[in-house]
C-alpha cells in the first residue's frame, strides 16, 4: 500500500479496532498470476494475531487460498469526497479523505468440527453484540447445522503484516481541516459524519 509518511497509522491497538468495527473485508489471493477477490465477514483473534472465517464451498476460492503466492485481506473505513471550496484559502483540490487496512499472512484451512463450529460461534456472537438482538448458534434447528458445515469451508490468515493508512487532511492547516469536519458533520451520510469523527480524534491526538 502507498502510504505516505502524515497518513501512516501505527498504533496497533488503534488498527485492530478499525479491523473489528469494518470486519467485512475483501481477500485478494493471486496464485500463478491469476488474481480472484470475494468479500467475508471476518473475526479478529487478537490474542493470536490471526482473522478467521468461512466461505461457500461451491466458491471456488477456497481451492487456491492454501496454494496462493501472495494474499491480502482488505479493510476499509468511512470516505468522503473534499471540496477545495472547504479550506480557509483557495489553494487546493479536490481529494478524497479515507481510512484502509491491509492485512497479509498465509492461510490455513480449519477441518474439524469443533473448530468450524467455534468459528461460526464467534463471529455471530461478535456481531450480534455490534449489530443485531442476540441471536446465538444454539438457536439454530440442530438438523440444519451438519448442512450448513457441509455447504462451508471454514479457514484461519496468520497475520504477518499489517498496513494502515489514514488519510484524513493531516497536511493541511488546523483552520482547514476543521473546516472540513465542519462540512462533513453537516451532511446527512452517517458515513461521512464517523469520517468527521476520525479527523477530530486524529486532531486531538497530533
């Protein structure tokens, strides 16, 4: 990832929030040239340093992950669009303000059952607590879980390295960049009012 030096994030802690708060990511394999890219939800083990999840097994994915020459797993924040009109003086342009993480590793395939359903057990209990009403696994019809491992492949990415970048008017003036919050705040997009929310903490923290 380019990432210049005002826009790189390295506070660990901090990246493996935004991991977890945008936890449906994008896993880029490239194996003998041949590059396929699908979407998961994904559970972050902090502890060791590892994403989990699963995928269809009719997804063809899954048959090149271990093989793969090279994966990354793709996270990405709010964006906006930034108008020059925004700043305190007309000297700039147009950009785009964001915030991405990239995660690389090797991939292993999860074979057990006990594993496959552990899998299945934290990403549903995570997500219930973020988004839905405490939905569990055991509430599922005990017939339907053996197919529903059946139709699924469930895998682990040994994270090796991870990439951060924030993108959020770091190089331009105090003046300007609340001026772009303010812009940002006043606009109806919940997305565009986190991305406000990220420059103001990332202000308070420079």
């Amino acid at each position: 990832m380019y990432i210049p030096k005002s826009f790189s994030v390295t506070d660990q802690a901090m990246v493996f929030d935004w991991i977890e708060q945008w936890s449906f990511g994008k896993l880029v394999t490239c194996q003998r040239g041949r590059l396929e890219v699908n979407s998961y939800p994904f559970f972050l083990d902090r502890d060791k340093g590892e994403l989990l999840a699963h995928m269809a097994r009719d997804n063809n994915q899954w048959q090149s992950l271990i093989m793969a020459d090279d994966l990354v797993v793709c996270f990405d924040g709010p964006h906006g669009y930034v108008s020059p009109r925004w700043y305190s003086r007309p000297d700039g342009v147009p950009t785009w303000n964001f915030v991405s993480v990239q995660v690389s590793g090797r991939a292993e395939l999860i074979k057990t059952e006990a594993e496959s359903i552990s899998v299945l057990e934290r990403l549903s209990e995570f997500n219930e607590e973020h988004y839905g009403e405490g939905w569990r696994l055991s509430e599922l019809d005990h017939n339907l879980l053996p197919v529903m491992l059946k139709a699924l492949v469930f895998f682990r990415i040994k994270i090796e390295k991870i990439e951060a970048k924030a993108k959020l008017s770091q190089n331009r003036s105090k003046m300007d960049q609340v001026g772009v919050i303010q812009k940002l705040m006043a606009k109806p997009s919940t997305e565009q009012q986190t991305l406000a929310a990220l420059m103001k903490n990332t202000m308070k923290g420079s």
